[in-house]
C-alpha cells in the first residue's frame, strides 16, 4: 500500500470513527430522556418521529411494541418499524429497529401474532415463530399515479422478535386497485380455526381469511351508512370481550382522519357479533373512544394470556392535525398509557370504558391528601384522583406564567380548554375548547395523568376519556377547584427512563 493510499485510508478511518462516536455521543445524551415535555411516563422513541403502534404481542413474559418510525428525521417520512419491550408494560427496554422498508416499499402499520401451531411453516425447532403482518407502501408507485400501491406482506422471527426476516414470496395479498388498502390486524378465530385478517379499504373494513398466515380469501365488508365518515379508515382491531356478566360480543375499532368528535384523528368502535367471515351490528350511534383529540391508531395487544383476562390497548398520543408540528426537537409523539378496555352494558346499549392498567401504581412515589379550592403542585408528573363528585363543577391548572388549562362540566357536557394552556402558535388548530357529551352520565370520580405534555382523565372509572396534549411554558403549580367538595389525593410518579 503506498503512502497517498496509506494516508486516506487513515483519513477515512479516522473519520469514519469520530461520525460513529458523535452518532454514540447523540444518542446517550437522548437516553437522558429528561427534554422539554419529554414524558416521564408515557413511551417516546429516543429521538426522531413516532406515529401509530404497530405489532403488539405478549411472548414469554414479555409485551412487545412496535411502532412507525421515521429514523432520519423528527418529521414523518419513510416509515420503517421501531420496536421496544416491556415485562410491565410501563418500564420499556429499546431495540434496533425491527423492519426496514425494501424494494416493495415502506413499512406501513400492522400487527403481529404467535404461530402456535406453526401453521406458516415459518418456525424452527419447537418455538413457535413470531409473525408481523404489515403494509407495504410503494412510495414510487404512488407518485407514478397507481392505484395498486399498497400490498400486504409479512416477516417472521424465531428469536423471540430479536431479528427478522421478510417471507420471500412477499407480499402475501396483492392490491385489487385501492389506492388506500393498509393497517392489517390479524387474530386466531377459535371456533372456525383459522386466521382473520381486518383490512382498511378507504372508507370500509375488509375482512379476509387464511390457514396458513401465507394465502388470503376475500370474506367480506363493513361500513354502514351511519358511521363516522370524515375521512378514511385506518388501524382496524377486531376482538371478542365480555361484561361482567359473562355475555360475548366483538368489538371493531376503526380509526379515522379526519372526521374526530373535537376534530382530526379520533377512533370509532362498534359493538356486535363476528361469525369467522361477517361482523355485524344492531347499533346505529357512532361510539368514540376517547373524545380528546390525541388518542389515535389504537390497538389491542395479541396473544396476552388468557388468565390475564384483559384486553390491553394503547394509541398514539397525537393527532394528523398538527403532529409534524408540535414544539418538540429531538423526538416527535409519544403514546396513551397503557389501557383495559372493559365492556359495559346498560339496558340494551354496550359501550367500552378505558381503564389505567393498574401496573401504573407502581410508579407512584409519594401520595398526600388535600383539601379545598386551592390545591398546590409540586411536580408535573403526577396522577390525581377525585371521589364522591356530583353537580357541575371547574378545575383549572394554572402557572405564574399565565398558562391556564380549563375543564368545566355543566349540565350535560364537560368543556376541555386548551386555548391558553402554554404553546399554541406551532399551530392554527390547536389551541381549541373540545366537549365531552356525558348523556345524562353524573360525573362521579376523576383520575387525572398529567406528564409534563399531555393530560388523561378519565371519568367514571373510564366510561369517558378526554386525552389532551399540552405543551405549558413551565409546570402547572396550582389546581383551582369550583364547586367541588371532595378530598384530592395526588400521586407524584417516578420516571420510567430511571433519571
């Protein structure tokens, strides 16, 4: 090797290593995890952009969750999977990305399963393999004006979801010629022993069926005329749960942007009956998850225990309106707290509460009790609940900046106001008053999660939820309580990043 050669080859080694080093140095610095509005609680991505959750799957003791990832930009762009786990479902253990986009194109949402039976032959050894069912997006075909750009593929792993790989006859469900034909979620269907696959096909649900993971008929549609229609489908989830009762229904989420309740992304649900090939349903009223205007793209975690007995869901804590432009830097989004989704009835009207799992508790620090109108705030890591309520009543989070979040119940609504609770002018739609219809539901507890960015409450052990994002100038010092008469009990919550 001659010395010019000599001398760019340490060039290039020297700064091959000092690119590595800075890029090590970035990404332990963003470990801190302790930014402005870095949530404490909630997960968020190291850094760069996040949207929907992707995959969730419980596999030997541990619950996985992917997740749309943008790795090069705090924007959305080129979607790949991220991908994290937990044992708890609150403390979570980052690893490399997950699915890379290739020449079918971008890495889309969806969902992943357990094979149990290896019915994909996908598996080696005794371990059943792990399956992602995703979409591809073919970037160029779109730009080319196709219609059959989106395509339905998957990947498998037999490592516990550590590595994956890509079936080699992707995809596994070609696209009819539906530009919008994404977002699969899969699950066993005992009682006709085979795969169901729920599929968003622009404004309606495609339900399709499969023995083998690998091929996929066409079974049939859902969308009646008296859904929400403001926009298209996304993030379908198609589940059986029962009441307290012991009766069985299914359940399909549907999310949809724009067409929300307060405006942009909101997800819908339908409560009826599956048979292996048709959903059907009596109700005609759209029911809404959540009615804040950030809880979106939701889904349920597969293969969880049956012993467990829950329906865990999680949602993307963020809304297509203004996601791109929140004032964060380093990452973008965050997700809900974790949820059991419960199945009410009254009368002859089901209806889905949210409820906190209660793994949540193991993060409270330190509890006290207080009493009055005035109540102070030490942290904005907290989680406050309020019992034995009635009658109409306001509550306001305030700082000596001036910064003044509002939720105000009167009569038959409650009113969240978010137009003077700190940043607002990343966007012309933000800062916005949003209502809760309570249809002649007295308010009679509130659980409250506040992390440094965004709001939970949940009324009604969960029977109505408004998720909030709020970006405050400093942390809220004081809560201001009218026409209230019950005791406070405030938790301050520990971090689950270990600052």
């Amino acid at each position: 090797m001659n010395t010019r050669i000599s001398t760019l080859f340490l060039f290039i080694s020297i700064t091959f290593f000092q690119a590595c080093s800075q890029k090590e140095t970035v990404v332990e610095e963003n470990r801190e995890f302790d930014e402005q509005f870095r949530p404490q609680y909630h997960f968020s991505p190291p850094a760069n952009w996040m949207n929907d959750p992707n995959g969730m799957v419980y596999f030997e003791g541990e619950y996985h969750l992917f997740y749309q990832y943008y790795p090069d930009g705090n924007v959305w762009g080129p979607m790949h999977w991220g991908h994290a786990i937990s044992t708890d479902l609150i403390h979570w253990e980052h690893l490399p990305i997950a699915i890379y986009p290739d020449d079918l194109g971008w890495i889309f949402s969806g969902s992943a399963v357990v094979d149990w039976e290896n019915t994909s032959g996908l598996g080696t050894g005794n371990q059943p393999p792990m399956i992602a069912i995703y979409t591809y997006h073919l970037d160029s075909g779109e730009k080319a004006g196709r219609d059959d750009y989106q395509t339905q593929g998957i990947a498998y792993s037999n490592d516990k979801g550590r590595t994956w790989t890509k079936y080699e006859n992707n995809p596994v469900l070609a696209n009819p010629g539906i530009k919008d034909f994404r977002d699969p979620k899969v699950t066993w269907h005992e009682e006709s022993e085979s795969w169901i696959m729920s599929l968003a096909v622009k404004d309606k649900i495609s339900f399709y069926t499969s023995s083998n993971l690998l091929e996929w008929t066409y079974q049939s549609d859902f969308n009646p005329d008296w859904a929400a229609y403001g926009g298209v489908w996304e993030c379908p989830d198609l589940f059986p749960i029962t009441t307290d009762s012991g009766e069985e229904k299914w359940i399909l989420l549907v999310s949809i942007n724009p067409g929300g309740p307060n405006g942009g992304s909101a997800t819908q649900y339908f409560v009826g009956d599956f048979d292996g090939r048709v959903f059907t349903t009596e109700t005609t009223e759209v029911k809404w998850l959540d009615y804040g205007a950030d809880n979106y793209a939701g889904v349920t975690w597969s293969d969880v225990p049956k012993e467990d007995g829950r329906r865990l869901f999680l949602g993307w804590m963020s809304n297509w309106l203004y996601a791109n432009e929140v004032p964060t830097e380093v990452w973008r989004s965050a997700m809900t707290v974790p949820r059991s989704l419960e199945l009410m009835k009254n009368g002859d009207d089901y209806s889905i509460a949210s409820r906190p799992v209660e793994e949540l508790e193991k993060l409270r620090e330190s509890t006290k009790e207080q009493e009055g109108d005035l109540i102070s705030l030490t942290s904005d890591v907290l989680e406050i609940e309020m019992k034995s309520l009635g009658g109409d009543f306001k509550m306001t989070f305030s700082n000596d900046q001036g910064d003044k979040l509002v939720i105000d119940k009167t009569d038959d609504l409650v009113l969240f106001d978010r137009s003077q609770a700190g940043l607002k002018d990343f966007s012309d739609v933000f800062a916005t008053v949003h209502n809760v219809p309570l249809k002649g539901v007295e308010v009679k507890d509130i659980r409250i999660f506040l992390d440094r960015s965004s709001i939970e409450i949940f009324f009604n052990d969960g029977e109505s939820v408004i998720t909030e994002l709020i970006f405050p100038t400093s942390a809220y010092t004081e809560l201001s309580l009218q026409g209230m008469d019950s005791k406070v009990e405030i938790h301050l919550l520990k971090s689950i990043w270990g600052n």
